[in-house]
C-alpha cells in the first residue's frame, strides 16, 4: 500500500482522518467524519466536483478519474479491467432504469435493483449469476462509490461531502452456518482426465492453441499461477532452478502484489510444451499469444477455451482459477504442510491459504489412528 492513515479526535464526536503518500510523505486527501456520518473535507483542492450534469456523464467522468487512481496505486492490471466492466455494467442499468437523473439519485435501492436486473439479463441467456459473482460486482461498485465519496468536493454552504458509504450497509446477506468457505478443486480422476485429453491432443493434432493449453493448465495446476501471471510468461522468464536441474525457476511479473516472484515447476511435466515454443517464437515474446498476434489471448478467451476442454475431457468442473486451488490441493496432500502450501500458492497470509484447503474426514480418521 501506499498510503497511510492517520486519525487524530478532535473532540468525542469528530474524527479527523488524514491521509499521507508513503513514499513522498505527501499530504493527499483530509477529511473529518462527524458523529453523524457526515463527511467534511480538509483540503479543498483535491476534490473533484461531484456533479457536473446528467448521471451518466457523470458516471462516465468518475469511472475515468477512478480507473486512473487504480492506476496510479499500481493495482494488478487484471482488478483494473474487472472493476471497469463492473462499472461499465451498472452504466448501463443506470440507462435502461432511467430512475436517476443525477448521481445523488443513486442509493441503495438503485444498488438492490442492480443486482436484481444482473439475474435478470442472465436468466435471459439461460442462467443466473452465483452469489460470489454478485459479491465481486458488490466490491467493485463499493470500492468505486467510496472514491466518489473521498474525492467528491464539499457543498459550498455547508461544507460537507455527499456520501455513498451508508448506500452498502446491510446491500449483501450474510449467509449463516456456513462455516469457513472452500476452494473447490478438481478431482482426482477429473485430474487425470484432464491431463491425457491434452496429451492426445498433442499426439494426433499438435496444432499451436494445443500446446498453449496444454502448458498453461500445467503452469497452473502445477505451478499454482494465476490466469493473469501465466498470461504474461515470455521464455526468457524460464530458467533451470538452482534448487536443482530437474526443476525450472519460473519469473512471474504480472502478480497480484504488482512485484516480481519465482516459483518452482518441474521440467519434465512442461518440457515437450516449451520445446515446440522455443522453435516457433524467440524468447522475449509472449508465449499465449495467438498465431501472428503480439500481445497474449485475453482472459475470456481463455476462460471460453478450457470450458470447451473441460467438457471434452469429461470434467464437470468450470472456471481457470479451479486449477490453481486443485494445485494447492495436490501439494497440501503430498507434503501435509500447510505452510509449504502457503509459500507454493504466495499468500501474504496463512487465513487466505486455509481457504484452498479441504481436509477430508478420512484425513482426519488416518491422522487420529
């Protein structure tokens, strides 16, 4: 993070928050919250102004100035274009609603109805959306409205700031008795299914998207990559491990923390993949790129692929980020060490990994005996 938040009481019922740029010790936004949850600024000269005409042009201004601080945050590339589609999606139920007229209008039953009309335009191609779905919409639309509500510029006469911030409270159910979320993962015959679909299809077709498939499932499910870090490989970020020759080094740049990792992966499963790119492109391109392209297959593309395969291969399973929770299953089981498991998949904390964990009861029984 770069940014520091200091809070000093004025008095029992205001909070003074300042916040500081990390790196030049720079001064940035200020804002006091009174007992009533309103917002007032400190420095006036870093607002923007929160209304300037018709809703959707304001929407479209704000969505603009956000994507450009996600930017200048160094937010992972792939959260910047999810949170983008997000707004640009509620943009246009904003059109077809035609209830808000102006961007105060905009309030929680404006986000309720959002959600309602996401089902609604899903049901019409045969669905509906799952509820971890609807809750990355809920994030993206929240983390977007409390920018407003940072940087919207005070009324003149009051000096307060309009805030969206109580529009979300209460939004999103809770569900109860659940207990702590698991990752789902492929299972193990699905995995080998998966794995000798691929292979075939290297011996009686060997076409270029064969082996881009092949190799990223493998990076991912043996790697324990994410979609976007796989995406951006290049050769030249494959190098024979100092842990050992029968191992590759593997550089990822596209990470999540926006800094470069290593990770190990061993050379015999991804071999026969890297050999075809070393004699198809030259080591500083991208190696999930289509044939005459120059930049790497986008996400959904991808996404759309490995659905096709998954099927074929007859794994009930959908998803791409599925490979990288069936990767931490596989080095959870063999190494029965949670903190391996951690620094495999690179979390920051061991709560996050306990996640993509699935301790069977037969686990328990043989642990117990």
């Amino acid at each position: 993070m770069f940014f520091k938040l200091y809070l000093l009481f004025l008095d029992k019922k205001k909070l003074f928050c300042i916040f500081f740029q990390k790196r030049q010790n720079k001064r940035i936004l200020g804002a006091i919250i009174t007992d009533e949850g309103r917002i007032k600024h400190y420095r006036k000269e870093t607002a923007l102004v929160l209304i300037t005409g018709a809703v959707e042009e304001d929407l479209s201004r704000w969505k603009e100035a956000y994507i450009n601080w996600m930017r200048s945050q160094d937010f992972p590339a792939n959260t910047q274009n999810t949170y983008k589609r997000i707004i640009e999606r509620f943009e246009k139920f904003i059109r077809e609603d035609g209830k808000a007229t102006i961007l105060t209008d905009i309030n929680k039953q404006t986000f309720s109805d959002f959600l309602l009309w996401l089902d609604e335009t899903k049901k019409g191609k045969g669905g509906k959306y799952s509820q971890s779905t609807k809750n990355l919409f809920y994030s993206g639309l929240k983390s977007f409205f409390d920018y407003i509500t940072g940087y919207g510029d005070p009324d003149k006469e009051t000096g307060e700031v309009y805030s969206f911030l109580s529009e979300f409270k209460g939004l999103m159910r809770r569900r109860r008795g659940s207990g702590r979320k698991k990752a789902k993962t492929l299972k193990e015959n699905e995995i080998i299914n998966l794995l000798d679909f691929l292979a075939l299809r290297l011996e009686e077709r060997g076409s270029h998207y064969d082996y881009i498939y092949s190799l990223i499932v493998k990076l991912m499910m043996y790697g324990g990559l994410r979609a976007t870090e796989a995406l951006g490989l290049r050769l030249e970020d494959f190098e024979v491990s100092t842990e050992g020759d029968d191992l590759y080094d593997v550089t990822l740049h596209e990470t999540k923390s926006g800094e470069p990792q290593v990770i190990l992966v061993r050379r015999d499963l991804i071999e026969k993949e890297l050999d075809y790119f070393r004699e198809t492109i030259y080591d500083d391109e991208y190696i999930f790129k289509g044939l005459g392209a120059s930049n790497p297959i986008d996400r959904t593309n991808l996404y759309k692929a490995l659905k096709k395969i998954y099927e074929k291969a007859g794994v009930r399973r959908t998803g791409i980020h599925i490979l990288r929770h069936t990767s931490a299953m596989l080095i959870q089981k063999k190494t029965k060490d949670i903190t391996i498991t951690k620094e495999h998949l690179r979390h920051s904390s061991i709560t996050t990994t306990m996640i993509y964990v699935n301790t069977s009861k037969r686990d328990i029984a043989n642990a117990i005996r």
